[in-house]
C-alpha cells in the first residue's frame, strides 16, 4: 500500500509502499475511507519546532484526522466487527500508568499519538488499538466523520468559557480549529467575530456557515469594543497581546494555538481586570460522540469546512494549499 511518511528529522515527507499491517492483539486494522491534512501535519513536514519526540518512531506514517471501515481485527478483540464504520481517537494510552489503571484515561501520562508516534492514516490500512475506535451514526460519511478530531478541539476550547446566548465572541485564526470554534460559538448563540490576518479565502468560507462575522486584521481593526470570550487560535503571540486588549473586565480568554515561542502577557491588567485565562488542548474522550452527533445534525453546514479532496498520491498538492491558506480542511483519499 501507498503510505506517506516522516523518515528523517529534517523537512519533508516521503511515499512509500509498504505491505498492509496486521492488527496485533486489542487492535483493529481499519482501511482508512477518508483522512484529513491537519495543521499538525504540515508542522511535521515543514518541520518547525516541537515535534523532536517523533524521531524515535521514525520512519512513520502520518495522518491522525481519518474514519473508515474495520477490514480486521486482532486477538482478543470484543465488541466490534469487521465492516463497522468508524473514526478513531489518535491518541492512545498506555493501560498501566498511574491515571490508566484509575479508570482515568484521559490522564494517561504516556500517551503515543496515531499519524505522529506510530503509524496514522495517510494509507490505505491502518492498525489502532480497538479502544481508540468510535462507532460513526448512521448515515454519517467518512469525510465528515474525519473531521471529527480536528472538532472535538474546537469543541472543547468553545465550551470551556461556558458561553452564553448573547455574548459577544472574539475567535482570532481562522484556521480549521479556529473555523470550527467560531460554528460551535455560534451554535450556542453567540455574537461571533472571527478575525484573521490576510485570510481572504477563509474568512469568506467562516461567513458563508452563517451566523459568523469576520475581519482580516490585515485591512480592519477591531476598534475599542470589548468581548465577553476571547479564543486564540493562531497560536502567534501578538494574537494573544492583541485579544487580551479586547477583553472586558471579567471576561474570559482561552488560548489554544500552539506557540512555537512564549508570549508577552499583561498579567497586572489581567489581574486588575478580574479576567478568566483558559488553556485547551484535547477533548475529553467522552467529547467524541457529541461531535459525531453535531456533525450529522449539522452537517450541510460542516461540510463546507471541506474545500479540497485530493487522492492520497497527489497529497503534496493539499499539503501546498494549507500553506498558501487556501484551503481549509483538505480531505485525502487513500
Ligand atoms: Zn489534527
Ligand atoms: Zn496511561
């Protein structure tokens, strides 16, 4: 099977043809129907800062945004079949650290994430630990089914304000998770304004959701109104200095950009103002199968967060698009 790969701690990717995998015990073999070019992604191509730890696991294949049907299962395996259709959580836990053996997963301290620690989605087949599997509605195709990962973030960073109907929203990077916090703001009725920096393609993708307003920081300011939430995600500093500005007493701000340096804070003004600061990161397991619902429910609406669809082999193309922020999220095809 055609597989795209990390293979050197250095920028780039390589295709290679590899024999398909076979799932070992407590594993599934899943062949992949839809996988999603994330941001993370193209971090590990261009190879900027903070991805160090992967080079253990090289050569592996990327891709950790994906859904597809299980093609077989492994030893010991319960509770699923083969032809059942799935997406997968990428991020798979150790079952013996302290958080693990106290039922508590989502505390698992040795967590190997799919598509970065060990082989993902950018192939035919896939294997992934059964546990990792959630069952998709019925219904739900596989493209939307793989932007289930990439929306349970924005999921997350929209609920952790705990936003009210009413409330004016600040979302800053238009990104696909940023695009995807703004939908879930506006869904729980707020005010939204998402803002980007020369980001005319998807700031006009954000408006046509409906419900979203927009500003290329580029062209506009944001003038002197103050927002009840700010979320960052663009994971540049200056977003951050910028949004805490807009902040009105009492208000809350969520950071959830990856930054590849620290930033500058005003913290006595955070302090004087009595602000709220929130970091989030990964969704809580049980987020999953409220995002599959979401999706299904809205998914004329979320369908249109997909701009591209590109066969595996031709993926360089949607890696390209991401940098030029032409596309939003790119679908590939193995
Ligand atoms: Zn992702
Ligand atoms: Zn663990």
């Amino acid at each position: 099977m055609l597989a795209l790969r990390k293979t050197a701690a250095a920028p780039g990717l390589d295709f290679a043809t590899l024999a398909r995998p076979e799932p070992a015990a407590g594993e599934v073999l899943v062949a992949v129907e839809a996988a999603g070019i994330c941001g993370t992604d193209l971090h590990i191509a261009d190879w900027t800062a903070g991805y160090e730890s992967m080079t253990a696991a090289m050569p592996v294949t990327i891709g950790h945004e994906f859904a597809g049907v299980i093609a077989a299962l492994g030893e010991g395996v319960s509770g699923w079949t083969a032809g059942q259709r799935v997406t997968v959580r990428p991020s798979t836990v150790c079952g013996h650290c302290a958080a693990c053996r106290g039922g508590d997963p989502d505390g698992c301290t040795q967590r190997r994430g799919i598509g970065i620690g060990r082989d993902g989605a950018f192939a035919s087949h896939v294997r992934v630990p059964s546990l990792n599997c959630v069952a998709l509605p019925e219904g739900l195709d596989a493209e939307l089914a793989a932007m289930t990962e990439p929306l349970s973030v924005s999921l997350h960073a929209a609920e952790l304000p705990a936003i009210r109907p009413g409330e004016r929203v600040l979302v800053l990077g238009p990104g696909p998770i940023g695009l995807g916090i703004a939908f879930f703001a506006a869904l729980a009725g707020a005010e939204v304004t998402l803002a980007g920096v020369r980001d005319a393609p998807r700031l006009a993708l954000a408006r046509s959701l409906g419900g979203i307003a927009t500003i290329d920081l580029a062209e506009g300011s944001l003038g002197e109104q103050g927002f009840d939430v700010v979320i960052e995600a663009a994971g540049v500093a200056a977003a951050v200095t910028e949004g805490l500005a807009r902040l009105r007493r009492g208000g809350r701000f969520v950071v959830a950009g990856i930054h590849a340096r620290p930033a500058p804070l005003d913290l006595t003004r955070l302090v004087r103002m009595e602000q709220t600061l929130f970091g989030a990161y990964r969704a809580p397991i049980a987020d999953w199968p409220r995002v599959l619902s979401l999706l299904s429910r809205h998914a004329e609406t979320a369908r249109k967060m997909i701009t591209h669809r590109l066969p595996l082999e031709r993926a360089t193309e949607g890696f390209d698009l991401l940098r030029a922020r032409e596309g939003s999220k790119v679908i590939l095809r193995p």
